[in-house]
C-alpha cells in the first residue's frame, strides 16, 4: 500500500510515473516501457545498504532511515540491477565508456523536457550495481557502476551532471540538460556523494577519490548559501525546502560533517536543526511558495484544530453547568 502522504499527492496531482516503480522489480509489467528509476531503487535501498554495510562498514548517520529499514531481498535487488542494465545504453564520451539514465518524463518544476540526466539517479543506480556486484561476484554490475560514474566526468553543457564551481570544487547536478541553467540541487549533490563513496570502497582508484573530494568541497564552499535565516533551501533557485526536505538535509550534513575538517557542515547542519523546533520556514513557504499539498494539508490541520476547540469548549461548558 503506498503511503498516506502519496495518496493524498496522487489525490490532488494524479497518477505519477514512480507509483507502479514503487510496488517492486518484480511486479512491472511487461508492457511498460518506463518507471522511475530512483523509485525502483528505493524499493531495494535497505538490501543496498545492507550489503555495503557489511562489507566495509557504515557510512555515517543513516539518511533515508525508512527506506534502509525495509528489505525486498536479494532476488528483489538483482531484478532492479538486471532491470538497470536492460534500460540504459553505452555511449562514448572523450574515449569514456558511459551509461546514461535517461528521465523520459519532463521535470516541470524547472521547465525541463524529457531527455535529462542525474547525478542522483546515476548515484542510487550505481550503488544497487555495487550492492549486485559484492553479492555475485559478477564483473557486469562492476563494469556497469564505472559506466555510471563516468557521468560524472561529462559537463551539463555535454549531457553530463558536472558543475564546475571552480577548478578543485564540482556539483553533481540533480536535474540536467543542457541548455538548462542547473538549480544545484543540495540533497542531489549529497546522494551523488554516497555513490561515490561506497565506489571508492568497492572499487578504489584515484579517480573516483578525486569525483569525491571535489564533490565535498563544492559542499563546503555552497553550503552557506543553503543556510537560510528561517529555513533551507532546496537549491540555488531560492525555492525553499519542504519540511521532509530540511530534515533530510540534516541528516545528510551530519554524515557528511565527518569528511570536513573546516567545520562548515556541521555548524550549518546545527542551524538547520535549530530552525525544526521553530519552524518558521514552514510558514514562508505557505506564504511565498505555496503548493497544493500544503495548503491542503494546512487546511486539514487548521480544521482539526477548530474541531478541537469547540470540543473543549463544550466540556467546559458542561462541567460549569
């Protein structure tokens, strides 16, 4: 059953292409040509991190706790990995062998056309590849991670996620395409960063520790600009987070916070947790960027309060009676 959250925003939007990705691997049907990929994946996330965790050990605080604490098991995960390399192609980018996903749905919130790429989707990807790869032994789902990380090579400007903030710092980029100026997307560029993480793991080798150091920098450098008075913000289009999203970014800078020694995340990892116990950013948002679901389920909670009032009231009436 999917959540109560989800059927409200499928109430309210529609029927969304990550539903039937939600209900596993093995439950697609034949005849459909496309699912969301970061939703398939998540259908195996917790099998995922299973199996890197006991390979090499945790990666810090968790930061999709509800996802890790659901297991599909390994046959689940080796359909998603089988699924991954029957739905994505080889292509050569300056001599890089690369293999792409392709989002065939448009991203409205950025104005951007079927046809874009992810650093967070080759991210979640690539660790379902690893997770295959240290359960079989099976070369494919190795060779198939490298292709994927070499995405990261590849500019936006080229059809790659590379962002350039200056020669030692890179972003990887949530939603690209060139053409597109990139939004920098926070929690994009931090999933991106647990691939390459658990890439270097698996798979050491200095290139894949410099995709990661550069990555952690960019981090570094941008993270004030996330940071803001109230509330964070989502990416560099000054949209403000959701509530799920600022917690996210909290967990995401506190695993994080362990690989910068100048101290950035964790001091910004501690305002955005000062700002949940007052959350003033909540307010901004349904006064500056309102959306449907929140505004409904404002409404909701603003009814539940009035209910709750006249209740009391009542039974103080009754009991001065």
């Amino acid at each position: 059953m999917l959540p109560l959250v989800e059927l409200v925003r499928v109430a309210l939007y529609g029927s969304q292409s990550y539903t039937s990705a939600q209900r596993g691997c093995s439950s697609l049907d034949a005849s459909q040509t496309w699912v969301h990929p970061t939703a398939l994946v998540l259908t195996v996330y917790g099998d995922t991190q299973r199996i890197l965790g006991e390979a090499f050990g945790p990666h810090g605080t968790e930061v999709l706790p509800n996802d890790a604490d659901n297991f599909a098991g390994v046959a689940e995960l080796l359909c998603v990995a089988d699924y991954l390399l029957a739905v994505t192609r080889v292509e050569d980018f300056d001599g890089r062998p690369v293999r792409r996903i392709v989002f065939d749905i448009p991203e409205n919130t950025y104005g951007i056309a079927n046809g874009w790429v992810s650093g967070l989707a080759q991210g979640m990807a690539g660790q379902v590849l690893l997770a295959a790869h240290l359960e079989t032994g099976d070369g494919k789902y190795l060779r198939a991670a490298r292709e994927l990380r070499n995405l990261f090579f590849v500019p936006v400007t080229s059809g790659g996620v590379r962002v350039e903030i200056s020669p030692q710092q890179v972003w990887y980029e949530e939603y690209a395409k060139p053409g597109t100026r990139p939004p920098l997307v926070l929690n994009g560029h931090l999933l991106a960063l647990d691939f390459l993480y658990w890439m270097s793991r698996v798979d050491a080798d200095d290139e894949t520790t410099a995709l990661f150091d550069s990555g952690i920098r960019a981090a570094v450098a941008m993270i004030d600009r996330y940071s803001g008075p109230a509330w964070s913000y989502y990416d560099q289009r000054r949209n403000l987070a959701t509530g799920k999203y600022h917690a996210f970014h909290v967990r995401q800078l506190r695993r994080y916070e362990m690989h910068d020694d100048s101290g950035s995340l964790r001091a910004a990892r501690k305002r955005m947790q000062w700002q949940q116990f007052v959350p003033l950013g909540v307010l901004q948002r349904l006064f500056t960027q309102p959306s449907r679901l929140l505004i409904f389920l404002t409404g909701m909670f603003f009814m539940l309060y009035v209910m709750l009032f006249f209740v009391v009231r009542q039974l103080r009436r009754r009991r001065g009676q």
